[in-house]
C-alpha cells in the first residue's frame, strides 16, 4: 500500500461526532484488525471531544477543528489539530495517569487515547495551532479476515 492521506475539518459542535466517526469508518478501517479499529476509533472521538468541550471552550461555533489520517503500509497515524492556547499535553497526561483510580469525570479521555494509540504526542505549529498526533502500528491479526 502506498502511502495515503485523508483530511476533514469539521466546527467546534459536539453534533460534529458522528461525521467524524463517518469519516473514520470510510478512510481508516480497511488496514485496521478489528481490535485495533475500535481503539483508533475510540482515541479519534475522545481527542475530538475533548476539543470541542475544553480546548475550543468559549470559542465561536464556527471555529475549525481540521482532522488527518495518513496510511502507510506499517501504521495510521490521526492528526486533530485546534485553536486552544498552548499546554503542556504530557503534563496533563502524566497528571491524569497518576490520578487514575480517583478521576472523578475529568482527565479520563486523555488515558483512552493514551491506551488505544502506540505513540501519541502534541505540538504547537507555526500556525498558532495545537496539533495532537496518535500513531497505531498495525497488528498481524492472525486471521487476515478479521481486518476490513
């Protein structure tokens, strides 16, 4: 497979969600076994969320959220980039791994994709922009049916 990419940029609007997922199920699940397509998908809806409900908190309804996914023949790699000031992403990820048995609400999403994604990271771009990267290697799922 040669390298493929996919973008969409969708508003700061919760009701956005299932386009995104859409968008995911139609670019995404082809390389995916399924256990590994329920975590991409999962991490994609919790970093999706969490811009909409915190990063993007306070902003216009018309603010975009631009989204990427990005196949090659060894990982998908998803890219959700947001408008929010600048933190400390492995901060706050560190803050709620060791919080995690008395979370009471927040700091859960962050785990989620921690959990689901091989390698997850946030930059600031050049842009003034927040760009969270989640990388998943793909399994050699050992029935090549379970892919698809």
């Amino acid at each position: 497979m040669d390298k493929q990419k996919f973008s969409l940029r969708v508003f700061t609007d919760l009701e956005q969600s299932s386009q995104v997922q859409e968008w995911f199920d139609r670019h995404c699940v082809v390389c995916l076994a399924k256990t590994d397509r329920i975590k991409c998908k999962l991490a994609l809806i919790e970093a999706f969320t969490n811009v909409v409900r915190h990063a993007h908190q306070g902003l216009p309804r018309d603010t975009p959220i631009d989204l990427e996914a990005t196949l090659s023949p060894h990982q998908l790699e998803l890219r959700i980039w947001d408008f929010a000031p600048p933190f400390d992403f492995d901060a706050r990820l560190q803050k709620a791994l060791e919080a995690n048995d008395s979370l009471s609400g927040g700091g859960r999403g962050l785990i989620i994709i921690y959990q689901g994604m091989d390698f997850v990271t946030s930059t600031r771009t050049d842009d003034g922009r927040n760009c969270l990267l989640m990388v998943k290697h793909y399994s050699q799922a050992e029935d090549e049916g379970e892919r698809g």
